[in-house]
C-alpha cells in the first residue's frame, strides 16, 4: 500500500487491527463484519507491526511473553530464528538492541501469535539499510508460505521489489488497486502523476 | 493550654510583613499574592474555627460533622479536577475514591475504637486524611494520563498483540501509582528527623504530653498511608477504564493544558 503521508494508510491498517474502528461503513475479515468479532481475539488473527520498533521494558523473552505468556525458551529461540535473530537474544534486554534488531524482534513477537494476516506499517523507515533488507526477505517470506503480508510503504523502489498487489491511497481513497507489474501503464493518470511525483524526489 | 489571642496573632503579622519586605527588596513582586495569600488564609480559616466551634457543641448533632466531611471530600474532587482537567470525569473518580478511602480509614479509626466518634476527632482527622492524600491523589491522575499519553505506540502495541486493555495498561497504571506514592512514603521514613509533623506540634503546642501527642502523630500517618494509597489505587484503575473503550482501544488523549 502506497500512498503519499497523511493519505490515511496507516489509520487503514489501524482499522484492520481495528485500533480504530470506522465512523462510517464496514471492515471485513474473510466475510465477517469486523464489529461483530472479538477484538482480542481478531488482533491475534490479524497481527500488525508498527513504524517505530516498540520494544517493551524487560527482556526479549519477556517481549515474546506478552504474545504468548506460556512461551518457553525453545518455542522463544524458534520465534526468533524465524526473524533472523539467534537464539542467544532471549536473555538481551529488549530496550538496548539497534533499531532493526528491536524491529525484528516486534515482528517475533507479532509472529508469537501465529497471525493469519501480518500489517507492516512502514515497518523499515527508521532502520538501516541491512536490516531494511532482512525485513523485506522475512516479509516476502511469510507471503511466500502463505501468510498475506500488508506492506505500507512509501518507498516505491520497495514496493517494486516486494508487491504482488499495489493499493495506491491518495487523500483517504484507494484510487488503484491491481497488479504491480501492470502498475505504470494501467493505472489511472492521479496514480502514474503520483508515482513519478515520488520517484522524483 | 495555649491561647495567643488576637494580639498574638497580629504580632505573628509581623513575620508577613518580614516576607513582603523580602519581596520588596529583592523585587520579587509577590508582596500582594504574600499579602492575599496571608489574609485569606487567617480569613478561612477563622471561618473555619467558627463553623467548628458550633460543631463541636455536644448539643449540636453528630450529622453535622458528617455534613462537614462530606464536603470536605466534595471540594477535595474539585480542587482534583481543577489540577487535572485533561482526565475525562476525573471528578466523580475523585469523589469515589476520597469516598471510599473515608470509609476504610473511618472505619477503622472509629468501627476498631481507636478513637471515639465525636465530632472533635471526626472532623480533624478526617481532613488530615482528605487533605494528605489530595497530592498523591492528583499526581496519579496526571501520571498516568501522561504515561498512556507519551507510550501510545508501545500501550498499541500490546493491545494489537491481543492484549486486554487492563493488561496493556498495568505497567504504565503501576509505574504511576509508584510515583505518586513515593513521596508520602519517604515523607513517612523522614518524619521526625527531619520535621515536626503538623499534629504533632499542635497538640504540643496547646499543651498535650509529647509522648501521647507522639501516639496521635504515628496513627494520624498511618490513616494517611492508607488513604493516599486507597485514593490513587481507584484513581488509577479508574483513569485506566475511562482512557479505554469497552473494546479495548486507548482513546486519544490530547496534551493536557495544565494550571500548576
């Protein structure tokens, strides 16, 4: 999902975690009108990983903890080998890691839950290149296995090398949804104006 | 017994004008807030004195009394709301928590016979209580509202991990509840060494045996433990139930403009 800032794509991903509910219309997870699900337990469904990493006081396996408080340190390792991390991070206080390995251990923790669906919400824009790149591969790689990733960014480049499907928001309306591929002849003049606006900057 | 009068007190006067002068030389121009500030202090409480003189004639009903304290807890969830208006219904919170703290401090000060129920021990002691726990009280308040406030991304955070809001909230509700009540804790550890506690003094003052005015000094600091605790635990949990909805959403919380 692209779109330029303010154009409400972060308060879309909040609406499907539903930290937000909308004033008007209805929000569907597979058919079911989401006012009508349980919101604890829809969050788990529908897992969402945030701008800034949020690294909870404690240890990374206490961070875990908070998704699962029954986690033990072998399933703790597990998550965290699934987000590139070793095992040996447990242990680590969560508020002293770099930004992208606090980054990945909110996607472990997100992951803990065992979501059907994954929000990432600008999830690479304050880590270094390195980690940007293992994000995306982790990303790709719950698509790949069958978990829908959706990726807000507002970095074009990114969303060439990662969308298969591109929703373009542009003053709270999705203006283009479609294929990536198709994406600069197809769309509509207000998209292509957008993203050769952004490719320009 | 000691009786100053009313010429004591106006030598005593003399020690305001020392601070206006203070004031005056060193240009701080706070003589007229020192000069308001000392009158309506002796005005009130000269008030005060008068409205507890009837009182406290045995002929008049203990009913009273109650009355008096109801309005003491009153005028405490006011000066709260005034302090922090950012806390959607923090009045009603307040009144339920000075009420409840009134019925467990009462309630053991006069259901366990530690003092007599009359109207001379329900009145000052339920004002020590109202009026010690009143800080800790509007400090919970305002902490918390800031902690869910400056920590929204990591209070979303755990709520999107499917937490329940009274989870998601409990390490920023205890991190408040621990400021708030930190300073009447070390209050409780210094007293004595380093300052004599109001009670204390003034029944020395008025010529009770300092051991016995000792005794009513530890209990009243007690009764205001217990208090300042009670108040800001159902303040607490309270402002916790009012920032989230019933489907567990932290509702936005605007920066509070504040009056000091």
């Amino acid at each position: 999902m692209v779109g330029p800032s303010g154009s409400g794509k972060s308060t879309l991903l909040r609406l499907c975690n539903r930290l937000e509910v909308p004033e008007a219309g209805v929000v569907r997870f597979r058919g079911d009108d989401l006012a009508s699900l349980d919101p604890l337990h829809l969050r788990r469904r529908v897992g969402m990983v945030f701008q800034r990493p949020t690294p909870f006081a404690g240890t990374v396996r206490e961070n875990l903890q908070v998704a699962e408080p029954a986690l033990g340190d072998g399933a703790a390792a597990q998550a965290l080998e699934r987000v590139g991390l070793s095992g040996g991070f447990v242990d680590r206080d969560a508020r002293e890691l770099s930004g992208g390995e606090a980054q990945r251990v909110c996607l472990a923790r997100t992951l803990v839950t065992n979501p059907e669906v994954v929000l990432m919400d600008e999830v690479t824009s304050s880590v270094d290149p390195s980690a940007t790149r293992a994000l995306e591969e982790l990303g790709a790689g719950l698509a790949a296995a069958g978990v829908p990733v959706l990726w807000v960014t507002h970095d074009l480049q990114q969303m060439l090398r990662l969308a298969d499907h591109v929703l373009v928001v542009i003053d709270g309306k999705i203006v283009h949804a479609g294929g990536a591929a198709a994406l600069e002849t197809d769309a509509p003049g207000v998209v292509r104006r957008f993203l050769a606006g952004e490719e320009a900057t | 017994m000691t009786d100053i009068g009313f010429v004591g007190l106006a030598i005593t006067g003399l020690l305001v004008l020392v601070a206006i002068a203070l004031s005056l030389w060193r240009q701080l121009g706070l003589e007229g807030t020192i000069a308001w500030a000392a009158v309506r202090a002796a005005a009130q409480l000269l008030a005060v004195g008068g409205v507890l003189t009837v009182l406290l004639d045995p002929a008049v009903s203990i009913l009273w009394s109650w009355l008096w304290v109801v309005a003491m807890i009153v005028f405490a969830a006011v000066t709260v709301r005034r302090r922090a208006p950012e806390v959607p219904q923090v009045f009603s919170l307040a009144l339920t928590a000075f009420g409840i703290a009134s019925l467990v401090t009462l309630g053991v000060l006069f259901g366990l016979g530690v003092f007599e129920l009359d109207a001379r021990t329900l009145i000052p002691l339920a004002g020590l209580m109202i009026g010690n726990s009143m800080t800790a009280t509007v400090l919970v308040a305002r902490r918390l509202y800031d902690e869910l406030r400056d920590k929204r991304d990591e209070v979303e955070a755990r709520l999107a991990l499917g937490q329940p809001s009274t989870e998601a909230a409990r390490p920023y509700v205890r991190n408040a509840l621990r400021t708030a009540l930190t300073p009447q804790i070390e209050t409780t550890k210094a007293v004595g060494l380093v300052f004599l506690p109001g009670a204390m003094t003034g029944l020395i003052l008025a010529g009770v045996d300092p051991f016995d005015a000792v005794l009513v000094q530890i209990a009243v600091m007690y009764v205001v433990l217990g208090s300042a605790a009670t108040t800001t635990t159902v303040v607490g949990i309270g402002v916790q139930r009012r920032l989230f909805t019933r489907d567990h959403r932290l509702l936005p919380t605007p920066s509070p403009k504040r009056q000091e």
